[in-house]
C-alpha cells in the first residue's frame, strides 16, 4: 500500500453534541444507539458522538427530522476531542 493509499485511510473523527427539547427516556437512548444520550435538564437531552465527516452529520439530522423532533442545539464540541480515525 502506497503512503498516499493510506493517508486517505485516515479521516478526522469530530465529536457532536445535539439537543433535544425532550426528556431523557428509553425510546429516545435507544433510537441513537450510536450516541451516548445525557439529561442535561427535567425536559432536554443531550446526544454525544463522534461523526467522521458533515455527510454523516446530515443523515443524523435527518433521521431526526425523520422522527418528527426538535432540535434546540448543534455543536461541535471543542474539547479538543477532534482526532484522527483509522477505517
């Protein structure tokens, strides 16, 4: 494999936070099982994860579009939690 071949291998993971003015509950945890789902407040939730790239940021949005929820917040988290990631 040529160094090139493998550099394209390497795409920079981002860490995403998204809420949701819903309260924490099963259904919700369990309909982003990617995600890590955190009660920030009686009536809003918090889902964490890393995406590799906008394209996977965008199907996320719509499936929660799709799902008929709100979306308060989007963000990128600056943690410094950006790293690369090895396919």
């Amino acid at each position: 494999m040529m160094l090139s071949d493998r550099m394209a291998e390497v795409i920079a993971v981002v860490r995403y936070e998204i809420r949701v003015p819903y309260a924490l509950s099963e259904n919700l945890a369990e309909a982003f099982p990617e995600l890590t789902a955190i009660e920030v407040a009686p009536s809003s939730t918090m889902l964490v994860g890393e995406l590799r790239d906008q394209s996977d940021l965008q199907g996320l949005l719509a499936r929660i579009a799709d799902m008929g929820l709100d979306i308060t917040e989007v963000r990128r988290a600056v943690d410094g939690s950006e790293r690369p990631a090895h396919h």
